[in-house]
C-alpha cells in the first residue's frame, strides 16, 4: 500500500535484521540459484573453447586452473550449488507439507551441512595451487 | 491492572465542588489545572515507588494535527509490575502521560484482534505480549505495510476486503430437510479444521509477509487460511470446494506463497498458516490434475 509519507526502516529493507530462517532461506535460495544460472553462461562460454580444438581447451582450463582466484571461484560455486540444492530439497518437502514444525532447523541443517561439505572441498580445489 | 486505579481516582477527583462565584469556564480549567497539576504528582511517585521503570519509544504521526504531521517517536516512562502487557503499558502512556496517544484495543485477552502492533520489530498482539519478555527499551510501532491512520492505529480495510473476497461463510451445497435440523460435523473433520478457526482478523500475518507488502492484490495468509476453514469442512460438499478451491488457486493466491513462514511465526493464534497454504496448493493442483 502507498504511504503518503516515510516510515523509514520500518519499511525499508532495514528490515533484514528482523529476517528469520525461512525469510533467509527464501533469499538465499533465490540467489544461489541465480549463481548457478550465471554460472551456466560461463560454463558453456569455456566448454566452447573445445570447438577450436583440443590443444585451446586444454590451454584454455590450464590457463584458468592456474589463477588462484578461480580455486577460490570454484569453492565459492560448490557451496552455492551444495546449499541451493540441500535447501531445494528442504522445499520440496515443504511443499510436500512434511515437517513444516521442523523448517528452520533444517534451513541451519542446509547451512550447516553446506560448510561442511565446502570446507572438506578446500584440499581438493586448492591442491597444488598455493 | 494499575491503569484501571488511575481510572477510579479521576472520577473521585472529578466529584469535588469548586467555589460557585468562577463562570463554569474558569471552573473548569481550574480542575483542570489542579486535575493535572495532582496527576504529575502521582505520575512521579508511581515512577519512584516503582522497583522498575520502563521506557516506550512509541511511533506518534496525525496527518491532522500540525506538530504531528512528520513522524516521530515519543517516549514514555511508565512503572513495571510483573505481569504487565505491551497494552498495559501503552494504555498507562495513555491514561497519564498523553490522553491523544491513539491505539485500538478491546479485550485484553488475545480474543478481539485490536491490537497487533510492531514491538520490538515484529508483528504482536499487544495484550498478549509480555514487557518482561521484551528487549528494554521496548520500541511500538503500527503494523508494517498498513497506511497509517494515526499514531498506532491502520487502516485495515484491505485486510478486510481480503477477508471478504475468500466468502468466509458456510454455504454447503445440501441443507438438511428439517431447517432447524443440526449439520453435523465428524470429530476427524472438526479437528483438522479447529486451528483455522481461531483466526481473531489482527492482520499480524499479512504484515508480516513480504510477499504481501510487494503484491497488493494477494489475498495473503489470513484469507487463505480462512478459505482453507470453509474447503476443509466437509459438510459444505464436493462442489462448493471446488468453487473455493477456483478461487484460491487464482493468480493472486496460493501461489504467490514462497514458503517464507513468517506468517506462521507471528499469528498470535498459533495457526499453522503455511502449512494451511501449502494443503490448499496441493487440493487445487489435485482437482486440476484429472488423468482419467
Ligand atoms: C539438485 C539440484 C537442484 C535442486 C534440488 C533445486 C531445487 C529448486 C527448487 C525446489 C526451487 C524452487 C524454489 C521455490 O519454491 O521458490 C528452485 C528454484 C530455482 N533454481 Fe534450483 N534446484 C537445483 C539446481 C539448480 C540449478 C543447477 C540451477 C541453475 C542452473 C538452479 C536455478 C534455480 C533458479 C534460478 C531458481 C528460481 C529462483 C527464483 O525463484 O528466483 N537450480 N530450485
Ligand atoms: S491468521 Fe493469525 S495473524 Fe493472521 S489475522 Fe488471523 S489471528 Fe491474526
Ligand atoms: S485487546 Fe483484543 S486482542 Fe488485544
């Protein structure tokens, strides 16, 4: 509804701080999945170096792979989709209308196990790059 | 409640002859004056013989009155009794400090819906919520999303006018043949049923939702859950559901839900809201759904 006037945080996103888990849930959900569509773009735009040959998809990965802050990128992108998808499957239950009592714990369970799953990941993408 | 002993002396106070030789106007502003001058007496000695004080920042706007037009927070100090309600104290503010802080209240007991306000940063029930439960100062605010009246109070009218779009009404397909004859109801479908009825119409719930605040026309939680009261009650028939369930299932219905639960977490009435929305998505995608 239109005010006539500002009511300041009361409306505005000063309200984050008043967020509770399935509010953030639902933002954070939209904006892993947002990454991943992005990632998609990106994902093809180096998978299309193959086209021109072996040799320039090899250089083009190796070129890549050797930056640090695409490791870092890679880390960023597995917790992302870990987290889009444990929280997807959190939803389809909602959905479903199971344990609707138990949906904040399982948003910190999704947080949780995603932190897990990334920092066990940390070996694996930064091996032999630092 | 100590807001009712305030009550009690003005009206001894107000009992009390003055010298008739004044014109009834210098009479009157003289109570007036002495009625004042006595009540700030009080009000500081309530406030030292009070163990606690507490203070209210409560949100003060009136379109209508010129200091008022931009809005502001006030506080107000009032004496804390174990006990004592969000609407205990406002109605103290009220009674002693400022008689045109203006808020809506009824029962005091969670069953009328007058008061939900933003406490705190939430959607509450002013007379259901503790000042002992409550972060200090305690910071009173309208609901969020609602055009502002005057000070606490909002127009709900389109809170209402949600309502209404759902029928809230019983209207069953048969009447029984003897009209005063009772329309049973099984005890299993009573129960299913029972927490959606205890919907009071505070609008806490559709403050909250954030997909309310960015959707005018969704008919938000509490109309939903109303709807999922009339489609749930078996007794109105098969056909009256699926007129309920047309109108649920509408652009700005059901769907427009994301499961963000905050309704669910601030009805005062404890319905599972959510989970009410989320059955009738399910109901209306299996009325749709025929494969035969
Ligand atoms: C196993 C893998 C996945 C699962 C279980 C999953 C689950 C879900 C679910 C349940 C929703 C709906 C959320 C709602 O109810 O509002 C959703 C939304 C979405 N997902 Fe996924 N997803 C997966 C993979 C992906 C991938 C790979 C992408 C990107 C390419 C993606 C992009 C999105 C986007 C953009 C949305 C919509 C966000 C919005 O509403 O704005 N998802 N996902
Ligand atoms: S559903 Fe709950 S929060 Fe919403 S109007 Fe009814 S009682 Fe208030
Ligand atoms: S005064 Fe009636 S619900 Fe609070």
């Amino acid at each position: 509804m239109s005010q006539s006037y500002d009511r300041g945080t009361v409306e505005s996103f000063g309200r984050w701080r008043e967020f509770s888990a399935g509010m953030w849930a639902w933002i954070l959900h939209k904006f892993t999945g947002w990454i991943l569509v992005g990632y998609l773009f990106t994902h093809i735009a180096v998978l299309s170096t193959s086209t021109q040959g072996a040799e320039t998809y090899t250089a083009t990965l190796q070129g890549l792979e050797a930056l640090l802050i695409v490791r870092f990128l890679e880390i960023g992108l597995l917790a992302v989709a870990v987290f889009h998808i444990l929280n997807g499957i959190r939803l389809l239950f909602v959905d479903l209308g199971l344990g609707l009592t138990a949906q904040d714990k399982s948003f910190y369970a999704s947080l949780l196990l995603t932190a897990a799953i990334t920092v066990a990941s940390i070996p694996t993408f930064l091996g032999g790059a630092l | 409640m100590s807001t009712q002993i305030e009550e009690q002396r003005e009206t001894e106070e107000e009992v009390e002859t003055e010298p008739e030789t004044e014109s009834p106007g210098e009479r009157r502003r003289a109570v007036k004056r002495e009625r004042a001058a006595q009540r700030e007496q009080e009000v500081e000695t309530a406030l030292d013989e009070a163990e606690e004080t507490v203070e209210l920042k409560v949100f003060r706007y009136d379109p209508e009155v010129a200091d008022k037009e931009e809005p502001r927070f006030d506080s107000f100090t009032v004496p804390y009794h174990k006990g004592m309600t969000v609407l205990d104290a406002l109605i103290y503010a009220r009674d002693v400090y400022d008689s045109s802080l203006t808020f809506r209240h009824s029962c005091r007991q969670a069953v009328c819906g007058s008061d939900a306000l933003f406490v705190n940063g939430r959607q509450r029930l002013g007379c259901k919520t503790q000042m002992g439960d409550l972060e200090w100062p305690v910071r009173i605010e309208p609901l969020p999303h609602q055009d502002v009246v005057k000070d606490l109070v909002v127009d709900m009218e389109h809170f209402y006018e949600q309502m209404h779009a759902v029928e809230p009404y019983f209207d069953p397909d048969e009447t029984p043949d003897g009209e005063l004859e009772e329309q049973r109801q099984t005890p299993e479908n009573r129960e299913k049923i029972k927490l959606s009825t205890r919907c009071i119409w505070c609008g806490a719930c559709m403050s909250s939702c954030n997909i309310a605040a960015g959707d005018n026309k969704y008919l938000g939680p509490a109309a939903i859950n109303k709807a999922y009261r009339f489609a749930m009650d078996e007794r109105e028939g098969e056909s009256r559901k699926e007129e309920r369930l047309r109108i649920v299932e509408q652009e700005h219905g059901v769907w427009r839900c994301q499961t963000q639960f905050s309704c669910t977490e601030v009805c005062p009435k404890d319905i599972p809201l959510t989970e009410h929305i989320q059955e009738l998505k399910r109901e209306a995608i299996k009325s749709n759904l025929k494969f035969w």
